[in-house]
C-alpha cells in the first residue's frame, strides 16, 4: 500500500538522479518484481573528497535464484558505481553470503558495527511506486 509517507520519501530519494539508482527485474508474465538492488552515493571529505557508493538490497525471488539476476544486478550496479565515479563501494552482508561478493570481487575490509536508534515495523503490504534507473524483464 502507498502511504503519504512512502510517496514522500519516493520524492526525497529520487530528487537527486545521482544519489539513488534502483535497478529492478520484472517479469513479463505477470508483471511481479522478481529481483531488486540498489546503489547510493556518499559524498566524502576524505579521497580528495571522493565519492563512495554504497550498495544495498540485493534480493532475488526463489523461484529466480540461480538464473543470473544476482550477478546481472551486482554487475549493473558496479557499473553505475563507476559512471558515478565513486572510488569504492561498499556493502554489509551475512557472513553466510561472502563467498556470491567475493566471487564479484568485494574483500572482507574491517569490521562493520550498527546501532540501531529505532525500529521501524511495516505493517501494511508496500508496492513499487516507481523505478530511478532502470526496469529488465525476463
């Protein structure tokens, strides 16, 4: 479901076209999201004031997996990395999933460490309102 909210934060993530890019796979038999990830600029004071991307939800539908769409949306996103001239980028994954980064050339580098201020708890079903960058369909 939309909400005012969701639609607001849409705007906000989408008012600069280099900041968030959204690649999304969607299949041409019923127009289901099958597979998502994107990517967002950090805008640094350190590396010459360099920018640094940040790579985030990478999902693939199960019945999916295994056909390519991970390494399609890792690949589309290092691109979009370079085309933005970020100097890295970067990514907090599950030590259970290393191995599908590494084979796409991440390096385990330090340590990642979170705390969480809040949680936020959706409970209505959310939809796709619209898509940044750009839409592959099988």
């Amino acid at each position: 479901m939309v909400t005012e909210k969701s639609e607001e934060r849409w705007d906000e993530v989408t008012k600069d076209e280099h900041f968030y890019k959204i690649i999304v796979y969607e299949s041409t038999a019923d127009g289901k999201v099958v597979g998502n990830g994107m990517i967002f600029f950090e805008k640094k004071f350190a590396r010459s004031c360099g920018t640094a991307g940040h790579v985030e939800d990478i999902v693939v539908d199960k019945a999916h997996k295994g056909q390519g769409l991970e390494d399609n949306i890792m690949n589309a996103l290092r691109r979009i990395g370079d085309r933005e001239g970020a100097y890295k980028l970067v990514l907090d994954i599950p030590d259970a999933e290393a191995g599908f980064y590494e084979k796409h050339g991440y390096k385990k580098y330090e340590i990642h460490m979170a705390w969480y201020l809040s949680l936020i708890h959706i409970s209505e079903p959310t939809r796709l309102l619209s898509i940044s960058y750009a839409v592959f369909c099988l």
